[in-house]
C-alpha cells in the first residue's frame, strides 16, 4: 500500500471531476504547470498509474472512478 497526500489527492480528484463535468472525460489526463504544486500532483499521478493502471496513462474518466472508489477506503492520518 502507497501513502499519497490526502491535499494533493483531493486537488487530482477535483482536477478528474472539473474535466468529466466540462465533457474532456475521454482526454489523456493533462497537468498544467500553471496549478500551485503542479511537481507534487504529477508525481502522485504517474505513482498512481504505475501502482493502479500497469504505467499506462489514464483518462479523467478513469481517474475520477478509480479516486471516487477509493475515497471510500481511505483514511485520513493527522
């Protein structure tokens, strides 16, 4: 089991939810420099797809189900 930062989790789940709402949800997800700690959010993505998804790249689709499913089994640690 991998730990991920539950801020940086929340920010890609947020990024996988603006985009599936806007209708991009068969896009290739797509970091933007532009975001506040878009190094942290990069890294966390390619760890997930590497852990998750046999290191290939996924869609905002695919990362919002796989997030939204695993926010259920998720814990919280302060």
């Amino acid at each position: 089991m991998k730990d991920f930062s539950f801020l940086i989790l929340a920010k890609l789940f947020n990024l996988a939810k603006t985009e599936v709402y806007n209708r991009n949800g068969d896009e290739f997800v797509f970091i933007s420099g532009r975001c506040s700690g878009h190094e942290e959010i990069q890294m966390s993505y390619e760890e997930i797809c590497e852990l998750y998804h046999q290191g290939k790249p996924m869609t905002y689709q695919k990362l919002f189900d796989f997030l939204k499913a695993k926010e259920k089994n998720s814990r919280v640690v302060l």
